[in-house]
C-alpha cells in the first residue's frame, strides 16, 4: 500500500469552503484565523466572529479568503456608512465600531513587536491608542485619479486589488471643502470638455486632481496633474475655477509624463494665485507647497506633535535632528525648548518650506537637502553632535545607512514617529542593544482604516 502523501490532504484549495473562527485583525485590517494549521486572511472578518469562508488565493505560507456567511457576528460589528465602502478600499474598519478600532490597532502593534523583535513584550510599555472624538471627516488632502465612464468624467480611487476606478462623489472621511472642490473641478472638466488621461491607451492629458485644505485657515490648493506638457485649455479651467470655488486660493499644474504609480512628476508651474497655502496647528502657522508632506489629520496631528515633544523632554539645552523634516513641521513644534534644530530632506520643495517655517517662527534652525546619513556624519566630523535624534521615516521604515548611523553617533534620546508598525518594530530590534524601550504610544491618524501611528521612546543605555 501507497503511503498517503498527508502535506497534500493537509493543503488548503482554491474555492475551497471551510468554518473559521477569527483570531485577530491583521496589518491590513482583515481578519486571521486558522484552518489546516494555515494562516488565512479575510477581509471584512472581525475577531470572535465565526465565519464560512471560501478560498480566493493560495499560497505557499497562507490562503486568502472571503465571508460566506457569519454565523457569529462580533457585537463590535456595524454598519459601514459609505455607500462605496466595499468597493472601493480606501477604509478597510468602518464595519467595526470606533472604540473597537482603537484596541485592535494596539493589538497590531503589540502583534508586530511580536514577530520581528526579540523583546520581551509582557515588559514593553504600549500605551492604549489616542483616538478622535468624531472619526469621520477628517483628510486635509485627497488625490483623486480621474478617469471617464460612459462619457462622463469620474475621480475617485481604485478598488481593491484591481485597476477599476471607482467614482466617489462624497469621501467622508475628507473635508467637506474637499468633496465641494472634487464634485465642481470634475464638472469644469466635463464642460469644457478636457482630454482624460487613458492609462491603457496611454493617451489623454488629465491624470490626478490633488485637493489640499489648510482646515484652520479654509485656504485650498487645487493641484492638476497632467501626462502631457501642457495643460489643455488652461485659461479656461483657470477662469472657471475662479468663478465657482473663490475658496481656492492656489492652482498649480504638475507634469507626470511617466506610467507610474507615483502622483506627481518633477516639474510643477503655479498657475493662479501664491505657490503656497497656509495651515495653522496651535500658535504655529505652517506654509504647505503641492508637494510638500504634511499629515492628513490636522486635530490628531496635534496630539502626536505634543507626544512628541513629551518624549523629547528639552530643557532649552539640546541640539535636536529632525530627520526627514518634510517641511519642518515637528522640528518647529519642539523647536522653541531647544538649543538648536538641524533638519534634512531629500525633497528641496520641502526644504525651501523648512527654512521660510523656521524663519517665520524665530526658531534656529538648519535646513538641508539631503538624508540624515550623509548630513549627521558631515556635522559630527564638524564637531556638532545631536543630543536627540527624532524620525519620522515614511513606510519602509528607516533607512538602513540611517540606522547604521545612529549607532555610531549614539544620541541620548531617540524618538521614532511611525507610520508602519512592522517597520518600526524591525528597526527598534536593530536599535535594542543600544537602546532602551522606554514606551509606545498608537496615535489614530486614520480613523475606519488599518494605518497605526505611533511615537516611541528609546534611551540610550
């Protein structure tokens, strides 16, 4: 007799229908559980739901599933409010009921610190999550890709794991100043009738509408990003844009001839009105250029920023580094309680708004192009040393050469803003020897989706 091969009868199949209990939420949002000793992700699955699921993908290490049936709904489950939520993925945790979300996003964290450190979790101090009092409404900026379907011109994002662009009149999570601008920038393109980008034909001329809000100041900044070098019609569209939003106060046209994923291009021409708009958090009054970063959720922005300078802890003494600064906005925050600030940036839109930011806040500051491995071993060769490194890496977490750094010039303190738990935890690990874990503390940044923000401590040993 045969053996029986038992790895084969073990395998989850593709469309293969099974029950599963949820376990916890995963880094994306949906929900894991466990069949066959196989992982298996479902979105839309909550943890303590049991579900019938039937498989959509497999792969070597895990399957991917969708909901059947719920046979046993979580009492955290709501209903999503948005019309679009299921299509379209920019929200990935409307269907879960806000308090909820606060917890599962330091389970995320704490699940992440779980896989890629070797800390002891039970004695690492991570802090229950800083949340919203209204979650809804909140993106100061969208960016939208236009497309056109059945002769009418569309702007909204792509559906989940597919090209298919799915029209979003009214996003509530963006500011309704934004929805206003999309709706009628939309309707000034239809009347005057303007050629729209077509990414499989790669023809046409308009790609991406870019909405910007300073909430604090109501100024707005409409960004049109082209794949052609010119902008067709321009006057027009500027003439209409005029006469319809008078809140917009800055147009700006951005060139991305490239098939990419990346929004914008190199070259970017003001069209009307300054090339910048003003946003104001606390006494600080920041001035934001097309493609300068700055956060998306001004009202928890603020409470980050403050966390940030808890963890600093300056006394007026310290030479801080606020490595990429994007337009200097933490570095000004904690700038005031410290002796000096030096930022760098590899943007140099983003450095020219550092310096007019530092300038206008009478804070001392040095601003340069550049990442913070080339610029902290020029200065330490200089003689100048950072007594606090703060980052505030984007997803990938920090650069290795960066990390590498760090522990040749050793600062006392170390404060890490993150936007990707994952990432976090992988570069905490490498710093762990050196450093000391002193807390965590979630942020929600982005209420109804799955992004975890978060600021931890670290002191040197």
């Amino acid at each position: 007799m045969k053996p029986t091969n038992q790895s084969n009868q073990l395998k989850i199949k593709l469309k293969q229908s099974f029950p599963l209990t949820i376990k916890r939420l995963g880094i994306n949002g949906e929900g894991v559980g466990y069949f066959k000793r196989q992982v298996v992700f479902v979105p839309g699955a909550l943890p303590g739901e049991e579900v019938v699921v039937e498989t959509t993908k497999v792969h070597p290490k895990f399957a991917e599933a969708r909901v059947k049936k719920i046979r046993k709904p979580s009492p955290h489950r709501t209903t999503p409010p948005c019309p679009v939520y299921e299509q379209c993925g920019g929200c990935q945790l409307q269907h879960l009921d806000y308090q909820q979300q606060l917890k599962e996003k330091r389970d995320i964290l704490i699940q992440s610190f779980e896989r890629h450190t070797k800390l002891a979790i039970d004695s690492l101090n991570i802090r229950e999550t800083i949340g919203m009092e209204n979650p809804w409404n909140y993106r100061n900026k969208s960016q939208f890709q236009v497309g056109e379907q059945d002769g009418k011109v569309i702007a909204g994002l792509y559906s989940l794991n597919s090209h298919r662009l799915i029209d979003i009149p009214e996003c509530i999570v963006q500011q309704p100043a934004i929805n206003k601008v999309l709706v009628t920038v939309k309707q000034i393109l239809q009347d005057l009738k303007i050629s729209i980008y077509n990414e499989k034909k790669n023809k046409g001329s308009i790609k991406t509408i870019v909405t910007r809000v300073g909430i604090s100041t109501g100024q707005i900044q409409v960004v049109l990003v082209t794949a052609t070098n010119e902008l067709p019609k321009k006057d027009l569209i500027i003439e209409e844009i005029k006469k319809r939003l008078p809140e917009v106060k800055s147009i700006i046209h951005n060139i991305n001839p490239v098939k990419t994923s990346l929004i914008f291009g190199d070259r970017t021409l003001p069209l009307a009105g300054p090339e910048t708009i003003e946003e104001q958090l606390e006494e600080y009054t920041y001035k934001l250029s097309a493609r300068a970063f700055f956060q998306l959720n001004p009202v928890q922005t603020t409470k980050l920023y403050n966390e940030v300078k808890k963890a600093a802890q300056l006394t007026g003494k310290e030479k801080v580094v606020d490595a990429y600064c994007g337009s200097g906005t933490i570095g000004l925050w904690v700038g005031k309680d410290a002796a000096e600030i030096r930022g760098m940036d590899i943007i140099a839109e983003s450095i020219k708004d550092a310096r007019k930011n530092a300038e206008a806040h009478g804070v001392q500051a040095i601003y340069e192009v550049g990442t913070a491995e080339e610029w902290l071993p020029k200065w330490q060769h200089e003689g100048w040393k950072p007594d606090v490194v703060i980052v505030d890496p984007p997803r990938t977490g920090c650069d290795q050469k960066l990390i590498d750094t760090l522990k040749k010039v050793k600062p006392k303190r170390f404060v890490y803003v993150s936007c990707n738990p994952s990432t976090l935890a992988k570069d905490i690990n490498q710093l762990s020897t050196l450093y000391k874990v002193e807390y965590i503390q979630p942020v929600d940044m982005f209420p109804q989706t799955a992004h975890v923000e978060s600021c931890a401590l670290l002191v040197l040993k």
